[in-house]
C-alpha cells in the first residue's frame, strides 16, 4: 500500500492554522470529511476517544490521530504541518508539527493497519520529515511523499 495512493494535495493542508491539540484534529477532521460534513462530529467524537485512551504522538515531531466509525465508507487519510510545534502527548515527550489522519469503517481495519503501518515507517525517516515540514505548499508535500515511495 502506498500513502500516495490514499492521500492528493486535496487532502493536505500546508500550513494548518489550529495552534493546540483540539483545534489541529478538527481542521483534519474538516478536511477528511469535506465532502460528508454530517460525518464530522462522528469522526471527531471516534478521533478523540482514541486519543483518551492512548495518544497517538508516535514520536519524532509526527502524530497520527486515527479512529473507527461508522460515519465513513472509505477510508479517509489527510496530513498537514503547523507552522509552530503544538503540544501533544507522545512517546518521546515531543511536540508535533507532522500530523497524519486516518478515519474509517471498521469493515477496512485492514487497511487501516497497513495505512498506519506505511506512515509509521516513512515519518522515521529524518531526511523525509524534514522536506515534508519544509513543504510551502499541499502539492510541495505530495510531491515529497511520491518521491519518497517512488511512485
């Protein structure tokens, strides 16, 4: 599976403008859901349990906020960077700027896991990291994840 295949640049958001924990997940909620605004607080409420009961900064500067719902039929991914390191519980005690979204129907955990599986090893990557938070624009950031899966 490659993320290039999940993500366009019409599904990053380079810079997000929230500034704290809350506020990032909705703006990348809002973005999953664009098209299905009645999904939202759904999706939202399915990010925010997951996160209660353990935070997903997995480390390095990265969070990747997931959740299973019904509210979707497909699995949604969305990623954005913040402009300033906004605080969140991780790993390694980190703040984050690289966040990575995954929402979707329980019937696609599969995917799901193998979505997160491929985030997990690419953002380990500092070089990559570094060009993606360096990304002026969604399609900037595209690009650089293309790249990096040689797609």
């Amino acid at each position: 599976m490659r993320l290039s295949e999940l993500l366009t640049p019409e599904r990053i958001r380079v810079p997000l403008k929230a500034s704290d924990k809350e506020g990032v997940l909705r703006e990348l909620v809002d973005l999953a859901v664009a098209n299905n605004g009645s999904a939202a607080a759904e999706v939202l409420g399915a990010i925010l349990e997951r996160e209660r009961q353990f935070p997903t900064g997995i480390g390095y500067g990265v969070a990747v906020p997931h959740g299973r719902t019904p509210g979707l039929s497909s699995l949604a991914v969305v990623a954005g960077t913040t402009e300033r390191p906004v605080p969140y519980e991780t790993i390694d005690g980190e703040p984050v700027r690289l966040f990575f979204l995954l929402a979707g129907p329980e019937s696609l955990a599969g995917a799901h896991v193998k979505a997160l599986s491929r985030i997990s090893r690419l953002v380990r990557q500092q070089p990559l990291r570094a060009r993606l938070l360096a990304a002026r624009t969604p399609e900037e950031f595209y690009r650089t994840l293309c790249a990096a899966e040689g797609a």
